[in-house]
C-alpha cells in the first residue's frame, strides 16, 4: 500500500488526528466486502423509481421484457434474475430524455423518450443488450466501490466504516444518491462504455438479431447532438462517432452479419403505441 508522508506545515493546517482518521476509514472502504449484488440493485432501483416514475402500458412493458430476455439468454451472465422497466424521464424543463441505464442484479430501465426514436425491435435489443453488458460484467459494482471510497473523503461519508463499509441499508443511505446521480451525470468509464457496446452487438447477433441496429440507434445519436432531449446520453457516454467507428471494426472482425429470425411475433412498430 502508498503511504503519504504530509509535510509538518500542513499536518498543522488540517488537523493530523483528521488526517490520520479520514485516512483510515478510506482504507477501510477500499478492502469492504462486496456488497449482495441483488439487494444492492433493489435497493438502487427503488432510487432510481423514485427520481423516474414506472411508465408505459402492461402490453409494452412485457413487450421490453420479452426483447430484454431473449437478448439476456445469451449474455455472459443469463441466470441473473433481469428486470426490465420503462420509465417517463424528464428533464428541469419537462423534456423527455433519451437514455436507459441499469443497476446491479439486473435492473434495467429505458425511458419513453428513447423508445419513441426506435425504428426497430433489433434496435431496441442492441439498446437493452448494451445495458445487460454492464450488468453482466458488473460495471455499476465497480462505479460504487469508486463512489464509496469518495464517500469516505466527505464528512457525510465519514461513518461509512461503522456501517462495514458496504452491505445493506447503511450503504444505500450514504452511496446511493451519490451513485444515481453519477449515473445520469457521468456515467460508467469509458472503457466500461466501449465494453458494453461490444457485448451488445455480439448478444444482438447470437439472438438472432441484425448487429447493424445497434450501429443505425448511434448514428440517430449522432445527427441529434446538441439536443436538449439527448443532453443526458450525450454527457454520460462516449460520442457516437467513437462508439460507431470501433464497433464497425468489431464488425468486420468478427465477420458479424445480419440477424435473420424474427423472435417475436410482433415487431416494434406494432407495439411502440402502448402508452
């Protein structure tokens, strides 16, 4: 482990007992157990329908899911228990925003905004199949492990060690408005951001779906930047372009072609109605 070596001058400025114990607990957040990844996204989810109320009929909703599900069958991780919800998301302004996102144990949410700019059930799976990625390889794990060890620095975080630093309601206290709020805010890293559209494309294309959907939703990304509907998608991930340019190279790597079974009787059109 480092080990900081704070200057007399400034060991006197801040307070070295204040030091020493922010210090401590910082050490202590780092090497918590990690937390039951389904209580966790239960608990996070209730956050996050509580910021987004449930939206959509029963008929679209089980629609999402039917879509989800299928794609998550062929995911890294197909016996997580997903869930899927969409949501009517607003901005300050009453715009509907255009984004989806997921918490850990596999709560996913897309929102109305995005799915009335879907042109196709294929699009929708490379949408939902980018947010199973992150699911699958525990990206929102890692974004509140950082969020906790931040925690820790804060005087709000300052008791997180009493708590273990890490499992149940004392977390979700602490962490979790921190962590939904860098969801809509930050996002995940980058390279988690690229991961998870790599996944996608490949998940789409094992479940029979066309991988050049997931491709024809970022170039609709694209030709809406600077949209006030398509601030919070464009602020919590790469640009589209990056995102389009390397998944037509995996593309062609892969020698991914286009999906030809219908996996369900309906397709998108017939459903984007349900209110």
């Amino acid at each position: 482990m480092t080990s900081f070596l704070v200057r007399p001058a400034f060991a006197g400025f801040l307070g070295l007992d204040k030091v020493v114990n922010v210090g401590e607990k910082v050490v202590k957040a780092q090497a918590a157990p990690e937390p039951d990844e389904a209580t966790m996204g239960r608990d996070l989810a209730a956050l996050v329908l509580g910021a987004f109320p449930p939206a959509g009929s029963e008929a679209l909703n089980q629609y999402v899911s039917k879509v989800g599900l299928t794609v998550a069958q062929v995911s890294s991780r197909p016996n997580v228990n997903y869930h899927f919800q969409v949501v009517d998301a607003r901005d300050a302004q009453g715009n509907m925003i255009v984004n989806a996102f997921s918490c850990p144990g596999g709560y996913i949410f897309v929102t109305r905004g995005l799915l009335s700019q879907l042109k196709s059930e294929a699009e929708l799976a490379g949408v939902l199949g980018h947010e199973i990625a992150h699911v699958a390889d525990k990206h929102a794990l890692k974004a509140i492990k950082k969020s906790q060890t931040t925690a820790a620095l804060t005087e709000a975080g300052a008791d997180i060690a009493a708590d273990q630093a890490g499992v149940g309601g004392g977390l979700i206290k602490k962490i979790g408005p921190v962590f939904v709020n860098h969801l809509f805010e930050k996002g995940f890293d980058r390279a988690d951001e690229y991961k998870a559209d790599a996944a996608a494309i490949q998940y789409a294309a094992k479940a029979g779906y066309d991988p050049k959907a997931f491709i024809s939703f970022l170039n609709l990304l694209k030709n809406q930047e600077g949209g006030r509907n398509y601030s919070t998608i464009m602020r919590t991930h790469p640009k589209p372009q990056d995102r389009i340019d390397r998944l037509q190279s995996l593309m062609a790597s892969k020698n991914l072609g286009s999906g030809t079974k219908q996996i369900l009787a309906n397709r998108w059109q017939a459903n984007a109605s349900g209110s």
